[in-house]
C-alpha cells in the first residue's frame, strides 16, 4: 500500500523554524519528483518546492525563496522541508506529493505560525 507520512508541524512564533518530514513507501521514491504544497483556508492549493530524482533541479515558490529548503535522503525514502523566518502567511495545511506514474499524497500536517 502507498503511504507518505509527514511529521514536525506544529505551532510556532514568527521569525522561528519547523523541519517537515515525509516517509514514503509503496512505489519507487527513488525515481519520484518529491514536491511539498500547501494549502491556507480559503485559498488554492499551491506549490511551495519540488526537488527531482538525486542531481536535478529543485524549486521555490517566490514567497519562500530564502527561507525554505527542500531535500530528499534516498536511503530513507524521506523528503524535507527546513522552514526557517516563519511568517504569519506561511500557515496552511502542508502536503506531501510524489510525482510518478502516478501522483500520491500525504494526509497533510498543519503549520500554524503565530504569537
């Protein structure tokens, strides 16, 4: 069965910094595009970083550029997301998305930035 698990939402003060984690299993991460979006109340789903199969390119969303970091650690089957300078607007739902034959994604993880 597919499962992508994400892990270290939480609430935090503005300025501070989260890590997201998203283990996958069930189809082949290794040759997975591993992207992570987010969606706020009342608003679209967007795309906030992509990262390609080890050696390709990844991605940001301009509100991000500078503060968030995508990675993936293959042996693990994991994609990261190192959120740092944590603003207010960054609240949402994070989603988890492995892109192959198929898309799959994550149950979701809130973030919630506030003081």
């Amino acid at each position: 069965q597919v499962q992508l698990v994400e892990s270290g939402g939480g609430l935090v003060q503005p300025g501070g910094s989260l890590r997201l984690s998203c283990t996958a299993s069930g189809f082949n991460f290794e040759r997975s595009t591993m992207n992570w979006y987010r969606q706020a109340p009342g608003k679209e789903r967007e795309l906030v970083a992509a990262i390609g199969i080890v050696g390709t390119s990844t991605y940001y969303a301009d509100s991000v550029k500078g503060r968030f970091t995508i990675s993936r650690d293959n042996a693990k089957n994991t994609v990261y997301l190192q959120m740092n300078s944590l603003k207010p607007e960054d609240t949402a739902v994070y989603y988890c998305n492995g892109q192959s034959r198929y898309d799959y994604w994550g149950q979701g993880t809130q973030v919630t930035v506030s003081s």
